[in-house]
C-alpha cells in the first residue's frame, strides 16, 4: 500500500502560531504540587520552589504559553487567597479534585515567576462561576497596573513592584458545566458584564477570551457568537479524546485491548470534524478570522492508575497518546488560519501528561517527544499538502494510515511531519515535493515508534520510548520515498544546499 502526499513548497497558507503548542496547569492531584511546585526548602533542586529538572526539560520543549489555575478549579478560585506571605494564607478543601487540602502556596506570584522561568506566555483563567466582577477587575488590576492603585500597592507590599504582562485572559471556564450549569443565552450575557472590567493598563493589552463550547455543542457556539462577538478576541472549545464506552468507563492507558487502538485514533480525529463545524459557525459572525479558537484543553482521558486517588486524574502515557498528539497537532496546524492557540491536559502527572514525576524523579512521556519532535513548526509557514492515504481497518473502525502537515521555518527549512496510525504494518509514502531546487535538498529525520500498542516510559526505564534517527528514506530528483514502521510519528526536516 503506497500512500502519497504533494508538498508544494512555494505556497504558503498561513502562519502557525507557536500557542498552538501550549499547555495547561490546574490545581489538581500533583499537577502543581509536586509537578511543579515542591517549596524553597525541599530535597529536590528547584528554583524559588519550582523544581528544576521540569523547568529544564518544558524549555527544551520550548513551551509558549501555559494556562492556570483551571480548568473547574478556576470558577472555585479566589486569588486573594493565593497572596500574602505563605504561612499565613488560607488552607482551605479542592473540592472538585480530590477533596485534598489546598494550602494556596501556589498562586498569582508563584505561578507568574514559574512563567518567566520558562519564558513562556502567562494564560490566567478568571472566576464567573463563583466569582465577582470586582474580583476579576482586581486581579488584573493586582497583576498590571503601574502607578497609584488599591490593587498595585497590594501587589507592591507583597514584593513585586513591576506589574507583569498578561496577555491572555480567560473569562471563565466550563460555564456550560462546572462552572455555573449556564445556558449560552445567560452565559453570553454574563461575559460581556465581566469582559467589561477586564481592563486595559498602562501598555498591557489584554487578549479576552470567552468560554466556547464542549466538543459538538454547536448551538453553544452560534448563541455566544451571535450576541458577544464583538467583545472577544477568541473563544474556546473542549475536547477530550476517550476509548471507552462511557465516562464511567473510560478504558485503561496501558494494557488495553488492541482493538481499542484504531478507536482512541478515531475519537481523537473527530477534532477535524469539530475544527471545521465550530469555524464554520465563527465565519458567519467573523468572516475576516480576527477571532481565534483555543482548544484550550484537549487530550487523551482515560481510567485513573489503579490505586490513585480517582479525583487526581494520573494516568499513564504511552506510544498511543503520542499518537493522539501528533495527528492532533496535524489538524491544528491545517487549521492555524483559525486555530490561535491549543493547550493540552495537563502539563505534569495528570491526563495526558508530557511529565510525569514521582518523588525527585522525572520521566518525560512519549507525548513530551512528540512536541519536543514538532516545536519546529512553531511560528513556521503552513505550506500546501495534498494528502492521499491508504486506510485502515480494524476493529470496525476505519481510520486513515497517514496524517501529516508541512511549514517553512523562517531559515527556509522545511519540515514535515509523518504519522502512520497503523499498529501492525509499515506505511510507505511517496512524497512529490513542488517548489524546490532538485539535487539541492538535503533530508534528515527523527522518528519516535515502540514494539507494542502500549510501548512507555517507566521511573525505572524512562527511554524505552524516545526519538530516534530516521533514515529510512530515499530521494530521487523530486520524488521523497519514506518507509514508516507501525505506530509511528516521523518529523523530517528538508534544507537546500
Ligand atoms: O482537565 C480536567 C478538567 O476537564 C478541567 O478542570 C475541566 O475544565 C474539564 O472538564
């Protein structure tokens, strides 16, 4: 079976925003706590109280933009009791994760400096769920403005002088569900009341996004569209890719049966079909695309590890989530002309991790490799592709055995990335490659594969599944000829001499 893609190398289509590779922190099982965050006085390296082998390794994955504090927990956070010298601030119960105490260690100071540690984009989420206009108003106030101010002299007293820059502000989260149970007629309502105080100071310009919908609720979409357009940079959409029949029954990360490979695929390619209805609705309001769509939380979902707390989400990462990301990425590049911006669940230790932590040890996921693999299409053209692929059948489902995008990084590399879906055969693709120099391009790859459906990385053996040299590949004039093993996600990158 030959599978064949066209890359016309001289059209361009658009830009891929590097946000479309960020991450998402909430406060949930060991997210923060431990994930991130394990104090000034713990045993393990850090920073100021974050640790440093996960800083390290999230700025070699050149991590753009993360979001915080949730997710449900956003709509339950008051940001006055994350202030104030540590030992005084308020303890309190994580009623949504895990019933767990929250000691609020981690909050508006913390989480800023872990962002410019990682020089990423700060992306806060503010509460409309059980929170007050005022509250939101004063946080960002709190965090932006420069002068004279209730809110900057707090901030001053607590040790920061400077304000900070936020750019991305959320106005709530879930309102649909955990957040408030809203309908889109009062929702839309409510934000355009709170997105009014969400305030501009001094130089800092605030990009204000409104909750969008869960997954197919197009009428979600349609209503907020229709009547807060105008007040918003971008919207939002959810969607968590689960194997199992229900979301009582999830199916398990590692051990699963075999057949329920080409059914996670499926459920996660029905972001195609939800990128394409979604933006279809937007166009009608905002046919010149100023408006973005944030796949703000995205990932796989699955059963918790047997043994762990059920609220605290941890589950194992395998060769499959890498899958899942990179043929999610796939989509999210075609569709940079509206998707803005994308963040996975959840950076550390829950849902589909790119880290996992246990004590002072790390591992990075096959889900890690894949972004590390892809970060080269940050802020890359999108270049036109033609794909034409073989399919697969199994298990009822019939799923494509390629996806693939393409972009030119701003030195003209061009890069292109491969996945083959199938678990049990190798995938050939004939690569015609348009718009280039013949006898002037030289090819070189990384591929990431493992010997079985649930191949991962363990504490105990934490490379079993990581990137490699890939060379299986002819080039003849223009005509690129790769040979992917099963399983796999392959990025190559294309230089002209
Ligand atoms: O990522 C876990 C949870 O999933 C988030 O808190 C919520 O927004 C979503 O339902």
């Amino acid at each position: 079976m030959t599978n064949r893609i066209t890359v016309n190398a001289d059209r361009v289509k658009g830009t891929i925003n590097r946000n479309i590779y960020g991450h998402f922190s909430e406060h949930l099982g060991r997210c923060i706590y431990e994930g991130l965050w394990v104090g000034e006085d713990s045993p393990i390296p850090n920073t100021n109280g974050i640790r440093n082998d996960v800083i390290a390794a999230l700025k070699k994955m050149k991590i753009p933009v993360l979001r915080w504090p949730g997710g449900c927990f956003a709509d339950e956070y008051h940001w006055k009791d994350g202030i104030g010298p540590r030992e005084l601030r308020k303890r309190m119960i994580n009623t949504h994760w895990g019933g767990v105490v929250e000691n609020n260690h981690f909050g508006t100071h913390e989480f800023m400096m872990l962002c410019e540690l990682l020089e990423c984009e700060p992306y806060i989420n503010g509460n409309v769920g059980s929170g007050t206009v005022q509250e939101m108003s004063e946080w960002v106030e709190y965090m932006t403005f420069e002068g004279v101010s209730p809110m900057a002299e707090l901030r001053e007293a607590n040790g920061r002088t400077e304000p900070w820059k936020v750019k991305y502000f959320g106005v709530g989260n879930e309102n649909w569900g955990c957040g408030g149970n809203m309908r889109p007629e009062y929702y839309a309502d409510l934000y355009r009341q709170f997105q009014t105080y969400v305030r501009n100071y001094g130089d800092n310009r605030i990009h204000k996004i409104a909750c969008g919908p869960n997954g197919d609720d197009y009428h979600w979409m349609e209503t907020l569209m229709k009547q807060a357009h105008r007040f918003m940079d971008s919207t939002t959409l959810h969607y968590y890719t689960i194997t199992g029949d229900s979301w009582q029954e999830k199916g398990a990360a590692t051990g699963f049966p075999e057949e329920q490979w080409s059914r996670t695929l499926k459920q996660a390619l029905y972001m195609e079909e939800l990128l394409v209805k979604h933006s279809a609705i937007m166009d009608q309001y905002d046919p010149e695309k100023r408006i973005g769509l944030l796949v703000d939380e995205w990932g796989t979902w699955y059963d918790v590890e047997p043994g762990t707390n059920p609220g605290f989400l941890y589950q194992q990462n395998t060769i499959r989530d890498a899958l899942v990301a990179a043929i999610t990425l796939n989509m999210f590049n075609q569709h940079c002309d509206r998707v803005q911006m994308a963040n996975l669940a959840q950076l550390v230790n829950v849902l589909q991790a790119v880290i996992l932590t246990e004590g002072e040890k790390m591992l990075l996921t096959p889900t890690y490799h894949v972004f590390d693999m892809y970060k080269v299409h940050q802020d890359a053209q999108l270049l036109d592709l033609h794909l034409i692929s073989q399919d697969v059948k199994n298990d009822k489902q019939v799923i494509p055995q390629i996806s693939s995008s393409a972009s030119k990084d701003d030195e003209g590399r061009i890069h292109i990335s491969l996945c083959n879906l199938d678990h049990q055969s190798n995938a050939v693709v004939e690569i015609e490659l348009r718009g280039l120099v013949e006898g002037k391009v030289k090819v070189a790859g990384t591929i990431l594969s493992a010997d079985k459906v649930d191949g991962h990385n363990t504490f105990e053996h934490p490379d079993q599944v990581a990137p490699a040299a890939f060379t299986a590949f002819t080039l003849e004039g223009r005509n690129l000829r790769v040979d992917l093993v099963p399983m796999s996600v392959t990025v190559l990158e294309l230089t002209s001499e």
